[in-house]
C-alpha cells in the first residue's frame, strides 16, 4: 500500500489533471501484472515477437509510435529504441515508475505523450470520431503500434456511457473501435495491431460461465497470429474461476 501511494502520488505529479482519474486503474494493472507476471509471460513474449516481425523488413526506421504503451511489459522498448531514431509512447497514464525505469536505462530517443486514445469526446460531441488524426502530424512517421489498447477503449467508455445513462452505449462503442481500426488501416506506414478480441470466465471444470465479444461486433482485421492470454487466473478471481482472453496479431493496412 506504501508503495502504491508513492507511485500514485509521483504519479500525480507528471500527469496532466485530466488524466489523473484513470491513474488508479494503471495502478490496478501495474499490480496485477507483478501477481500474473508467470501467467502472462507468453502473451508478452508473442507481443514482442510480432513487433520484431513486423520491423524486421522495414527499410526506413525513423519514428515508432506505440499508442497504449502501459507498462511496456507487451513492447519491446529496447528494440525499438535501437532501431529507430525517435520513440513516441502515447497513454492516458505514464506511471512514475515506468518514466523513471526509461530514464534509468537512458532511452533518450523515447518521448512520453499523455493523451485520450478513445474518440468519446468527438463521438459524444456529434462528430466522427477521429481519435487517430493526430498521427497525420508526426513527421517521418514509419511505425505505429496498437498495443492492446482496444478492447480497453470499449471496457472503459463502457463504464463512462452506463454511468451517464446513454440510451444505447453499445452503438456508440462500435463506433469508436471501428474508427480505430479504420485509423489504422488508414495510416500510410507500417502498423501492428494487438488486441485481444473476446474472452471466456471458466470454472475449473472448463465450464464457460461467462463470455463476450470485446470489439462490440466490429469485424477483427486478418489476424497473422493468434493465442490466448491468462487474463485473470484462479488466484486472482478467487481460486475456482479463470479469465481467458483471445489476443490477435494484425497488419491493418495490408
């Protein structure tokens, strides 16, 4: 708990006040990443796989954007690092801890940018949402990564829409996924999609007790690779259930 309250409040310090309501939850991921860290090692290590695959050919290697960098437990900073000029991360959240474990390793050529990834904004506002535009800005642009970040743009918008009492947050949902693949896809440069695209809650029996779609109905892209991903084993929801999501690894724009 001590430690959670210095890196909340460091935390704090480096984020700007818009953003600070959803530092709780990287502090929620950031723990239970140290309690599955045994559980989630292979999803992590296929993650790293499919960004050098995707890397391996490229010619020009100027700027890499990794939009959902999290704890860059599913990135493979230091690759990146070394092969292109520039690093940009892109979150609503850099925990403390992350920004100083960079510094630590002088990853100079990393730069850190806060920002909302969902489009709900634009989408609530009556507007198309457009939340990858800002991409058309950066200059020399030859990689962008979507590192698990969009089933959370739904399981989050999710809990703002029902919390509002939006009369349909499913449409609204579908919207925003699909206007981050069509962002993607749209991209003129390399891009590698992560994302995980439904999952199931077991008993220890394998009886499926839950189950749901996490692109709300939106078509996934070609996926290159596939696995499944030990979300929450049975220590974490209580010992006689386990969360499972399936991960898929895309080109969007091929």
């Amino acid at each position: 708990m001590i430690l959670e309250a210095i890196q909340y409040a460091a935390t704090a310090l480096v984020t700007p006040r818009e953003f600070r309501p959803f530092i709780r939850s990287s502090l929620g991921l950031w723990g239970r990443a140290g309690r599955c860290a045994k559980d989630w090692a292979a999803h992590e290590e296929h993650c790293h796989a499919f960004i050098h695959e995707t890397i391996a050919p490229m010619k020009q290697k100027r700027t890499a954007v990794v939009l959902g960098s999290g704890l860059l437990r599913d990135v493979p900073i230091f690759e990146l690092s070394r092969q292109f000029d520039t690093v940009v991360l892109v979150d609503l959240v850099h925990l403390a801890s992350v920004r100083a474990w960079i510094r630590a390793k002088r990853l100079s050529n990393v730069r850190l940018i806060s920002r909302d990834l969902s489009g709900l904004s634009e989408a609530l506002g009556g507007k198309d949402p457009e939340p990858l535009a800002f991409l058309r800005q950066v200059p020399y642009l030859d990689l962008v990564v979507s590192a698990n970040i969009v089933s959370q743009i739904g399981l989050g918008c999710r809990r703002v829409l029902e919390r509002s009492g939006h009369a349909d947050p499913d449409a609204v949902l579908s919207r925003l996924i699909e206007a981050h693949l069509d962002g993607l896809a749209g991209l003129p440069c390399k891009t590698a999609l992560l994302t995980d695209v439904a999952y199931e809650v077991t008993d220890r029996q394998g009886k499926v007790v839950e189950a749901d779609d996490l692109l709300c109905g939106v078509p996934a892209p070609a996926a290159r690779h596939g696995w499944d991903w030990p979300v929450a084993p049975f220590r974490e929801l209580g010992g006689d259930r386990q969360a499972v999501h399936r991960v898929i690894a895309a080109h969007p724009s091929i």
